[in-house]
C-alpha cells in the first residue's frame, strides 16, 4: 500500500512544482519500475482514506494518481496520530 500525505501543506513549492505534483511524478515513476504486484493507495490528511485498493491494475493506479489533487476528502489536517 501507498500512503500519500494530501494535506494542504503538500501545496508547499519548497520543490519543483509542489510537494503533492513531486509526489505524484515520484509514484507514477515507481508504478512503471513495478510489474506483477498489487498495490493501493490510501490518502490521509487527520484522517486515512482509501483511496484504490490493492490491485494489479497499473492504469487504473495512475488515473487515480492523477486525480489526488482534485479530490476532496472530509476531514482536514495533517496530524494522522490524532
């Protein structure tokens, strides 16, 4: 399982474009060095949020990818211990 910190301070641009597009570039590149595994993503804020559950669907993996700067989870924040 994937697990991709989605708070707003993921919009920080301390690197090139922003922490949550440097992510996602860094994922989308692990994602074509993996074959024949089965992997999820969940996105946590305070909160964990599944996001794709564990597959072996590599293109459904990197459409999802491409969507986590547009979706909108319920609850704000970036203390998961709380």
């Amino acid at each position: 399982m994937l697990v991709l910190d989605v708070s707003a301070s993921m919009n920080v641009r301390d690197v090139e474009p922003d922490r949550l597009r440097r992510t996602q570039t860094e994922v989308a590149e692990f994602l074509k060095r993996t074959s024949h595994a089965r992997i999820g993503i969940i996105l946590y804020t305070s909160q964990a949020h599944l996001l794709v559950p564990l597959t072996d669907d590599l293109d459904s993996l990197h459409y999802y990818l491409k969507l986590i700067g547009d979706i909108q989870l319920p609850v704000a924040g970036s203390r998961p211990a709380e």
